[in-house]
C-alpha cells in the first residue's frame, strides 16, 4: 500500500478521541483510510465522519483544520498519511 502525507494533528480532545488534523496538501473525504504516525502513535483508520468548525463535511483540502474522531491516543505533530 502506497502512502501520501496529506497533514500533521495539531491538537487530540481526550474526551471526545477527536484528532484535529491540518491538511498541508492533498485531501481527505469520508470513506478514505488513513495513518497517523508519531513518536508513540502508529494506528489505520477509516475516516467515517469529518467536521470543521462544528459542521459535518464529506471531504477537506489544502489548508483545512478539520476534526476526525479516531481509535486511539494521537498526539500533537504527528503525521497524517492517506493510504491508497
């Protein structure tokens, strides 16, 4: 499987397991499989919902703060990749 950096977390809400995500290049849509990576993160998920500014969207692109609920911890800059 082939990867592309499409950002870097830049904040985790603990309570809420919600990464906030900027996209530095590329998009994300709902439906697409990504892989943060960091110094303790390493985990695969499938984007099933993305926010920005409290309000659902179905796909982000370059310049983009966004909120993907997430599986596990992540942590400030870590690496976001889509997985193709």
């Amino acid at each position: 499987m082939s990867e592309q950096e499409i950002g870097v977390v830049t904040h985790f809400y603990n309570h809420l397991s919600v990464a906030t995500v900027k996209i530095t290049q590329g998009d994300v849509a709902v439906g697409d499989t990504i892989h943060i990576k960091g110094h303790t993160s390493d985990f695969v998920t499938q984007v099933k919902s993305l926010e920005m500014e409290h309000h659902p969207i179905a796909r982000a692109s370059l310049g983009a703060n966004i909120g993907i609920q997430v599986p596990a911890h992540a942590h400030e800059h870590d690496r976001v990749y889509k997985v193709a």
